[in-house]
C-alpha cells in the first residue's frame, strides 16, 4: 500500500477568460516536493466553465509545467457540451503518472472550446496534486 508522501492544492476564484478556441491555463499549481525515488502523481482538476457561443465541446487537460507548452499527461479527450451557450457547466478530470526522481513537480489544468465563436470564462478552479 503506497503512502501519502506530499500533497498541495490550488484553489481560484479569478475568472479566466477562454480565447474562443484556443487553449487556455485555467490554473497551474505549485511547485510540489516529491520524494527522488519513484513518485506516483495523481492530480485532481475542476472548473465550473460558461460556455462562449457556438461551443459544441470542451477539451478539459492536465500538463506537466504552467503553460500550454507542458507534457500533456493522460489523454485529451472532448466533451461534448450539455446546455447551450451561456451556461454555465462543471469540467472534471483525474490522471495520474510515475515520475522518477524528481525533485519538484508542478501541473496545470487546461480547457479548450470547440466551435466557439464567443470566449468563455472559467469562474473557480482547484487544482490538487498528491504524491505517492
């Protein structure tokens, strides 16, 4: 049984605007300590996003770093919008991955719109990271 090594979270309260389709840092965490040996990572995202007109789907990610730049980890899989443009809808996503001796790691959650031709906004965010 693996034991809980370390843990932070990022909570946001500031709306983040979605640039109509294009990916967007929703929130990123801290840089988290984990132990050198193997890690274990599982990081747990939401995001209660209003939908821009015209967004058929949002692509939810979890990245390695701060940036769209980062390692994509998981996969990155579309979902389909439930209600109509100007609604506002949860996103949720759980990944986890082995990291070798690492000194710190640090993820962001990102989202994308699909078919938007309006922006949207993220209104709050938590972002929790564990290592195992």
């Amino acid at each position: 049984m693996s034991i809980l090594r370390s843990i932070d979270a990022a909570f946001s309260t500031t709306s983040v605007t979605l640039t109509t389709t294009s990916e967007t840092v929703i929130i990123a965490s801290p840089q988290l300590q984990c132990p050198k040996d193997i890690s274990f990572v599982n990081v747990l995202a939401r995001v209660q996003l209003t939908l821009g007109t015209g967004t058929t789907a949002v692509t939810p990610r979890i990245r390695r770093g701060n940036t769209t730049a980062g390692q994509l980890v998981g996969s990155a899989v579309s979902e389909a919008v439930k209600t109509a443009a100007g609604s506002t809808e949860p996103f949720e996503l759980n990944v986890q991955e082995e990291r070798d001796f690492q000194d710190y790691v640090q993820y962001c959650f990102t989202l994308q719109q699909t078919a938007a031709t309006a922006n949207g906004t993220a209104l709050s965010a938590h972002l929790l990271i564990m290592t195992f």
